[in-house]
C-alpha cells in the first residue's frame, strides 16, 4: 500500500494536471470503496487532512478506462523508452507512485504540475495511459475477440447494443458452418480455427483445402529454436549462390516483418553498425509498408 508521503491535496493536483479538476468527495467515493473490497481500514487509503494514496488516484484512473502500468522500479526502466512512447497517442503522462507527482510531454520537456523536466523519475513510477485507444478504430463495427484458452467461444461486441460483450459458443455448429460455405460456394475463402489457417477453394468435387498457416507445427521452444538456427545458417549459404541483391531483400524484408510481428520496435541504438546511408533505407522501407498498410485499409473501408 501507498505511504502519505506527499502534501495535502497532492492527489488533487495530480488528477488535475493530467485529467481535469475534480472535487475532493470523488476520491474519497473510490477510497471508500477500496475500503469495502479489501476490509483495509479508511487509513489506509485517505485521511481527515486531506492525504489520499496512490492506490486512490491509481483506482480513479482506472474507472475511467485509464491505466496505470509499471514504468520503473528502483532505478531499472522495464518499458520501451520514452522518447517511442510520448508518441503513443494512448499514453496521458507519467505518474510518480511515492510523490504523486505527474508528467506530461509538452512538445520539448516532461512538464510537471509547476514546473518541468528533461529526466523522468526512476525510483516507483507508472505510466498513465487509455486503454480503449488500441481497439478505437474497431468501434465504427462489430468486432469480436476469440482466446487461447477457450477455442469455441467468441466475446462479440456490437454497435446496436453499445458494445455490450456478449460470449458465444460456437461449439457443435458445424451447420452453420456448412451453411457459411455453401453461401459462399462460387468463391474462394478463407478459414480458421486455433491450429491452422486454410484456403479453401471450391470445385467440381468438392471443396479443396490448402493449409496457409499451422499455428502447432513448432510446439516445443527448444525445436523450434534449433530449427531456425539451422534454417538461417541454410538460408544463407543458399543466398549466397544466388542473385545476391534480390535474394538478401528477400530474407531481409522476411526478418523485419518477423521481429514486427513480435512486437519489435526498431531504435537507432540497435542498428548502430549500419552506415547512415543503409539506416535510411530501412527507413524507406518502413515508411513504404505503413503506406501500403494505409492504402490497403482504405480500398477495404471503401468497399465496405
């Protein structure tokens, strides 16, 4: 639990610097509450002078679809730096756990509720930002979120019922999946389920199946990291009996779309033994599948 470290009225302050002014009465509504979850006593989270924690305002936050997450602990950064994420348009600021004090980018500086900063706070700090922001551009549409552990269900969200989730279980409806099919018979389509991803195309026979992706072709970690050492190792000898400049391409655009895949984010600091003149061809080319990115999300919103 948060210590009253801070000066009175410092979670006001701080709401205020990265939200909008509140009234004293809405924190003590939520410390009041975390009160009744937890059987913790009303100390613990606020006190008569005006003191309120940071699990207070961190719970405030949170009611409002705002997150707070972990940014670093005892000196140690355990996210991406914050030069890649004040140009993250989820991110609201940074928040120090220990003094309530806030953080916001203003273009040049992380500016403070007085004054500003060039250097962020490494002892318990959080980073405050919209969890809503990366599902935004769903929100024109029906959407639905299917998980690992559950392989028949789908939580659906539609725009008629406000986004309301609702889980549908999918179990036993092969009909309807026959139904799906025949109503698409003259044409190619793509399935799914939670191993492998199939083409399927339909002919005089019957329909003909086509595996694109296998998602348990590599089920154990160790196999499948001595497979793709010996894979690049293969790869490269072949490349070098070919074409080189196309077949590195090739192998190039295959890892920068693998690392992208896995979250990978791509800093000057980690390419440092490129020349500056190969540096600006990774950029181009990055720049060149964002734009091709764009161009094909808007044919589909046009056809759609």
């Amino acid at each position: 639990m948060s210590e009253f470290k801070v000066g009175a009225k410092k979670a006001l302050t701080a709401v205020a610097h990265l939200l909008y002014e509140i009234h004293e009465q809405e924190l003590n509504n939520v410390a009041a509450r975390l009160v009744q979850q937890t059987e913790h006593p009303i100390a613990t989270y606020c006190t008569a002078s005006g003191y309120w924690s940071f699990d207070v305002v961190r719970e405030f936050l949170r009611e409002r679809g705002i997150k707070c997450t972990p940014a670093a602990k005892d000196n140690q950064w355990l996210l991406d730096a914050p030069r890649f994420l004040r140009s993250n348009p989820a991110l609201v600021g940074f928040i120090d756990g220990n003094t309530l004090e806030t953080f916001k980018w203003d273009k040049a500086h992380w500016s403070t509720s007085s004054t500003s900063t060039l250097v962020l706070p490494k002892q318990y700090l959080f980073a405050v930002h919209k969890m809503w922001i990366p599902i935004e551009h769903f929100y024109a549409d029906t959407f639905h979120v299917t998980t690992d552990n559950a392989a028949w269900t789908r939580h659906e969200y539609q725009p008629s019922s406000c986004w309301r989730g609702e889980s549908v279980n999918y179990e036993g409806c092969e009909n309807a999946v026959k139904r799906q099919m025949k109503a698409h018979k003259k044409s190619t389509i793509m399935m799914s389920n939670n191993t492998e991803m199939l083409l399927c195309k339909p002919g005089p026979k019957g329909w003909k199946t086509e595996t694109l992706l296998n998602y348990e072709c590599m089920p154990l970690i160790d196999a499948a990291q001595q497979v793709s050492e010996e894979l690049s190792t293969i790869l490269v000898r072949h490349i070098e009996t070919l074409e080189p400049g196309h077949a590195w391409s090739v192998m190039a655009h295959a890892l920068f779309s693998a690392y992208q895949h896995l979250g990978g984010k791509l800093r000057t600091d980690d390419l440092s033994r490129l020349t500056p003149g190969e540096l600006q061809t990774l950029r181009d080319y990055e720049q060149g599948l964002v734009k091709a990115t764009k161009q094909i999300q808007h044919i589909k919103a046009r056809k759609q």
